[in-house]
C-alpha cells in the first residue's frame, strides 16, 4: 500500500480542473459541552506545540497528569452557558460564514469556486475539509483562516494542519495560504462601522476597550508579530472612526498559567476602571471574527461582573462581526484576487 493518497477512478485530463476551492477555518469547539468532550477537544489542543512552548515531555506531563483530570469539567460549565440550539456557537457561525461567502463569490461570477468550512480542533476537521475539496476534483485551493491579525498559535497552527494532511497527498494542490488580513481596508471598515453603530444607539461610552486574545509575553520576545498587529488594528480603527485616540485602549484576554502574558489585561483592567471613575464603558474583541466562547462567556459575562463588582455601572459587549455583510465583503476582498 503506498503511503501517499490520490484520486485514482479518473483520466487526471477530466477529473482535474480549474475549479477554485477556499478552505474557510476557524479554532474550533468541543462536540458537545460535556466533561468527556471537553477532555478529548482540550486534549488536541493543548496538545498543539504551538500553543504550549515548554519542553515537550514536561508538558505533556503536567497535561495528562494535572489539567485533563481538572480542567474540561470546568469548561464544560462555561461552554454550557452559551450552547445553543444549534450547538456551538463558533462552528454554527462559520458555517453561516462559509455559506453567505460562497454565495457571495458565485453571486460575482466565480461559478467554479467551492467553499468548505473546517476547525483547527474538533469537529469538523481540517483533513475532512481538504479532503471534501479534493473529492471535488480541485487542485487548486485558498486556505482562509479567520483570525484577522497573525500569530503563531493561530495561523502559524493551522498551516501546520494544512501540511500535514497535504504531505500524505501524491497530487499535492496549487496552495495560497492566507496569513492575515489585519489592517485591510474592509476589515478595518466592517469594525468601524459595528463601532459606530453601537455609538449611534448607545451613546459614547467613557472608554472602549479594544480586548485581543492574549498569548505569553514570551512568545513576542520569540518574534511573534501578534501584538504589533492588534495594535495596528486598534490605531486604524480609530482613524476609520475619527474618534479621540485617548477614548480607546488595547488590552489582552484568555490568559491561563502563571507566565506573565502580553499587558494590559483585560481583566484588571476593567478592575481598575471604576477607581479612576469611568464606570460606562463598550469593549470589542477584533481578534475573534465569530463570537465563541472567549466573548460570549467570558467578556459578556465573567468580565461584566468583573467590572460591575469593582463598581463599573455601564458595560456593553459590541458583538464580533460574525456573518454581517460588510465582514462577508471584507472576506471576499481578502480571496477574490485569487480567484
């Protein structure tokens, strides 16, 4: 049996064409919120050298041994909170996300063009995505993955994914891979104009927090451009907006462990705003295009009562840009170049 895979019931002149294929990906979400697939979903994820840069043996350790016997019964609690109807809130949006954007690309006259939706972890995953394009036919595929600034535990991982798969291939596809999309014109509009929007109904708040998933501060001494680019995000924004640079302040999320990870955090933060007397804030997450749990549960609830609890009085989540519009156009212009 050869150890690479192909195609094989089709002359390669017919089967093979010039069709298009955008392989759309986001992080990713356990199957079902409960302990047992929150274990097997943390599992691969933490799993990920990307995420965790200690000594591998060390590590897998400490995970095996400690954080999988602990932690996924804590996250299925969380993960619980914002579980719907149609499961997971990532996964169902970019689905939403993929199908809006491929209709989008037919609408322009790109009928040779399939979209398909994958996840970095879980389900469904990224060989099952590339796969389902090369069943197609297509050998010519654009790798979109939906983080708009570049890091290495996002993008660097899912090109490590895309590899993967594609060196067990014989026939290895024509690859544009998408590595950010962090200060593009439409990109930057699309989150202004949700801004504004919020501003129009609610009025203008004393501060707006632009909030980035965080990552260890070493990772930026390493060389990672993470935190530049959320910051050329955030002064672009404001630009976009014409609002005072002093209204807005960038801050970092999500951290986990005792390393100290990229500042301000978002959570102290918020702890410290009241003390200064600004009790009415918006706070926006630019990094996530789909609300997942990161906004859902712990901006919109655990760093509301966080602020709240410290003596904040107004506190608004502006949502993710998810499937609007303008963020679906912003995404066509990201790909149609190669189209």
């Amino acid at each position: 049996m050869s150890r690479f895979s192909a195609i094989t019931d089709n002359p390669h002149d017919q089967r093979f064409n010039q069709k298009t294929g955008i392989l759309v990906t986001n992080l990713g979400s356990p199957d079902a919120p409960t302990a047992k697939a929150l274990r097997v979903y943390l599992a691969e994820f933490l799993s990920d050298p990307r995420i965790v840069e200690i000594p591998r043996l060390i590590w897998l350790m400490i995970l095996h041994g400690i954080i999988l016997r602990v932690r996924p019964k804590k996250s299925a609690k969380a993960y619980e909170s914002i579980w719907t109807d149609n499961g997971s809130p990532l996964v169902h949006i970019t689905k939403q996300q993929a199908s809006k954007l491929s209709k989008l690309i037919k609408s322009e006259g790109y009928e040779n063009t399939e979209v398909v939706m994958a996840m970095r972890y879980g389900n469904p995953s990224i060989e099952s995505g590339l796969e389902a394009l090369r069943d197609k036919g297509l050998t010519r595929i654009i790798v979109l993955p939906l983080y708009p600034q570049y890091s290495s535990p996002t993008t660097g991982s899912t090109f490590d994914a895309v590899a993967t798969v594609l060196k067990k291939w014989r026939w290895v596809p024509e690859l544009h891979f998408i590595n950010g999309y962090h200060k593009t014109p439409k990109y930057i509009s699309a989150l202004a104009a949700s801004i504004a929007e919020d501003l129009r109904e609610h009025g203008t708040p004393e501060k707006i927090v632009f909030s980035y998933h965080g990552m260890p501060k070493q990772f930026l001494s390493n060389g990672d451009p993470y935190h530049c680019l959320c910051h050329q995000t955030t002064n672009l924004v404001v630009k976009e907006l014409g609002i005072d640079k002093d209204l807005v302040i960038t801050t970092f999320q999500s951290r986990f462990g005792k390393a100290e990870w990229l500042k301000p955090y978002t959570d102290a933060t918020l702890t410290d705003f009241p003390k200064q007397g600004i009790k009415n804030i918006a706070i926006v997450s630019p990094a996530f295009s789909a609300d997942c749990l990161e906004t859902l549960e712990e901006l919109e609830e655990e760093n509301r009562e966080i602020f709240e609890h410290a003596g904040g009085e107004h506190y608004r989540y502006i949502p993710a840009l998810n499937e609007r519009d303008d963020h679906i156009d912003a995404l066509y212009d990201v790909v149609k170049t190669l189209l």
